[in-house]
C-alpha cells in the first residue's frame, strides 16, 4: 500500500506572511495594524468629511463678515459702538476655530503622531508669548511718557510724535514731526545751552566751562566750530560763552578734551584720508607739511 504523505499546510498564517488583502483587513482606522504597530502610509480621508470641514470653514469664514457686518450695522441703527477688545476676540476666536480645523483635518494632525500635534502646540506657544509680550508693550508705553504711545513715522529716524501744546480738555497734545530725532535732539541741546548761558547771565553767575554738562559741551564745540566754518553768525549767549572758554572748540567732533586741538575742523575735513607722512612738527593743522603739500 502507498504512503500518503500527510498534507502540507500553505496558509499565510502557517508561513508567516500576509497578502495585501489580509494586510489591508488587519489596519484600522487609525493607521494601526493587528499587531499594535503603527502603519506610516498616507492616511485618506473620507470625501465626506473633507466636504464636512470644506462646509465649516465657508461658515466660519461668513460668520466673521457677518460680524463685522453686524457691528457696522449696530453702531448705524442704535448709535451702539462695541469695544475693540469684542471686535478682537471675536475675530481671533473664529480664526482660531478654522485653523484647529485646518490641521485636524487638512493637515492630518489628527491621523499623525501625536508628537507632530505637541510640536505644532508649543510652536503657538512661542508665538504666543512673542505677540503677547509685544502687545503688552504697545499697550503700556504711555505709562511713564504720553508721548511714547503715539505711532512713529515710518522710516525710523524719519520722525516722532513730540509735545504740541494743550487740547480743550487741558491734556498734552501730540504731532508728527518730519525731522529726523538726530536734528531734533541737536535742535532741543541748541535750546538748552542758550537758555542755560541766558539764565547764568542774568543771574550774574560766572560763565565757567562747567556751566554746560559734558554733553552739552561737545555739542556748543561741534556747532560753533560749524558757525564759524561757515562764516555764519553767533547768538549774543554763544558768543558771550566762546569768549570766556575759547578752549572749549578743542572737544569739536571729538567725545572728550585733549583730542582735535587747535582750530575745529569740519566733519567733512576729518573724514578726508591724510595724503603722504606727516612727521611731528613738519606741520600743524592751518600749516600743511612738506608732505602734504607734495601730495597737494
């Protein structure tokens, strides 16, 4: 009698292996095979739900002009004004809504890793601190001086809002100014040092070289030696003082005394490269050396 050999088993699950139909039968809906692991495939998401979310944002998105809408319309029909921060909440919490949306669906957040969701998370919380921070600062800057919560020109040094006078209510008013700040803050130490001299003087106080403050020194330097450059004349305060402290030119364009001595040179002047080697006492600032006047 022949051996019938016994029947040999050809199953997937006998060898181990699955076919794609198992494979696909053993994934659920979150992307997880039968086994617990973790399937990395792109997740697709159901037409209906992508019409779902496509549906909730064209709402959200009327919503917020119906909003705005409404406001307008409120403020005309009942003489109502709404608060700004209404206005901003308002706007910011359906914003928020559709963009929760966004990634959920949209981006898959919702199908991903979670660790994907906590980088997205703490990414707005850094963003959130960098706009609340600001905010806290553009809201706070009238705190010590009115006129640092006024906008500043555009441009940076193109202008700033500065004291006006006083409105009907008693309370400081503020203008743009067009000058750059570095013209106006020369303008307002212009206005110091005269009213400093003109106050000493009609005290009787002696006009001493410490009469100014150091920064206000290197200014009256820097621009009497520019006054005299350009053959312009003097207010009777600078003058008076430039005749007590003749010395005082020696800190023209230049931080400290015992630097720039002898007669003031003009900025464009010091901002000229020196021309040959000019060796001590071969020549003084008005007496141009050998050198030089080779070079000349």
């Amino acid at each position: 009698m022949a051996h019938t050999p016994p029947a040999t088993r050809t199953s997937d699950a006998f060898h181990g292996t699955q076919g794609p139909e198992s494979k696909l039968a053993t994934q659920d809906a979150g992307g997880r095979d039968g086994h617990g692991g973790h399937h990395h495939g792109h997740h697709i998401v159901p037409r209906r739900i992508l019409l779902t979310v496509f549906g909730l944002l064209l709402f959200f998105t009327f919503a917020t002009v119906g909003a705005a809408q409404f406001e307008y319309w409120l403020s005309l029909t009942f003489d109502v004004v709404i608060p700004q921060w209404v206005n901003v909440a308002v706007a910011l919490s359906i914003a928020a809504v559709k963009s929760v949306i966004v990634a959920a669906f949209f981006m898959q957040l919702k199908y991903d890793s979670p660790v994907n969701s906590l980088v997205v998370v703490f990414t707005l919380m850094c963003f959130a601190c960098f706009i609340g921070f600001t905010s806290i600062d553009l809201g706070s800057r009238d705190a010590l001086y009115g006129y640092k919560a006024k906008h500043i020109i555009s441009g940076g040094t193109g202008g700033i809002s500065v004291p006006a006078g006083k409105d009907a209510d008693g309370k400081t008013k503020y203008e743009q100014t067009t000058k750059p700040q570095v013209v106006r803050a020369k303008e307002l130490a212009d206005v110091q040092i005269t009213s400093t001299i003109q106050s000493a003087i009609g005290n009787g106080l002696p006009l001493t070289r410490d009469l100014l403050s150091k920064t206000l020194q290197v200014r009256f330097a820097n621009r009497a030696s520019e006054l005299i450059a350009t053959k312009q004349p003097f207010e009777d305060a600078w003058s008076t003082y430039l005749d007590k402290n003749p010395t005082i030119l020696e800190l023209a364009h230049s931080g400290h005394s015992g630097h720039g001595g002898g007669h003031a040179k003009s900025s464009a002047a010091m901002s000229r490269p020196v021309a040959g080697l000019v060796m001590p006492g071969a020549g003084g600032d008005g007496d141009a050396g050998p050198s030089q006047s080779a070079a000349h």
